[in-house]
C-alpha cells in the first residue's frame, strides 16, 4: 500500500524537521512524491537550482545497492528553457532514516525522461518567481 511509506518517511522527516529548509510538496504519481524548497531558488539565466525532496512510493533499490532506499533529497539545476533536469548532489535514505549513500551527479537529462510527477515538479520550479 502507498500510504505506509510515505507515513514511515514522514515521520522521518518530521523528526528532522528542525534543521531542515521548509519543502513544499508539489507533485505526485505512483512513483514517488516530490517537494522543493521555493525559497532556496538560484536562478541563472533560465536555469533555476534548488533542493528536491523524493518520498518513493514504494522503497526502491538503486544501482548495486541492495538497500532500498525511501526517500531522498537532491540539489537539482532545472534548465527551463531547454527542458532538462542536472542531478548536482544529494544522498539517498533508508525507511528509518538512515543515509545509505550520497547521489552520483547525473547529467542533464529531458524532463520527458522522467514520471509524469517530476515532470510536474520541474514546470512547477520554472514557474517559480526569484524568492525575495
């Protein structure tokens, strides 16, 4: 069932919550729900950089990791312009919390290329105004 890992991350987050930005959760599918801190936006010409929080929908295993991971967080560079997604950094995290291991950058890549609710995460970042 959908609800029991993002409840289980959730509850992760929230008890992070203290020192953490503020993510706003924007986008949703099967795949995973994304949020993005709208007041940490750098904007370059029409690429605009931020922080992207993933809560997977169901605990996905990545590359060779044989643990699954739960939820992320990555500074993503969205080029709006040309309708692409850089992963910059980040790291991936088990269901209780626990870093498993930091993101490999991963080149810029068609936002298409992706699910439907990243894809509404990107439009949404590019439509974003620079914070004040």
């Amino acid at each position: 069932m959908i609800a029991t890992p993002f409840l289980a991350a959730g509850l992760s987050l929230a008890l992070q919550a203290a020192a953490a930005p503020y993510y706003e959760g924007v986008a949703r599918d099967s795949f995973a729900a994304w949020s993005f801190t709208s007041g940490e936006i750098a904007i370059d010409g029409a690429v605009k950089t931020t922080s992207v929080q993933t809560l997977y929908a169901t605990p996905t295993n990545f590359g060779a990791n044989p643990t699954p991971v739960a939820w992320s967080i990555h500074k993503v560079a969205f080029d709006c312009q040309a309708k692409t997604a850089t992963y910059i950094s980040g790291a991936n995290y088990a269901q209780n919390g626990a870093m498993l291991y930091p993101a490999n950058p991963a080149p810029a890549t068609p936002w298409t290329s992706y699910t439907p609710g990243f894809q509404q995460l990107a439009a949404t970042v590019c439509a974003m105004k620079a914070p004040l």
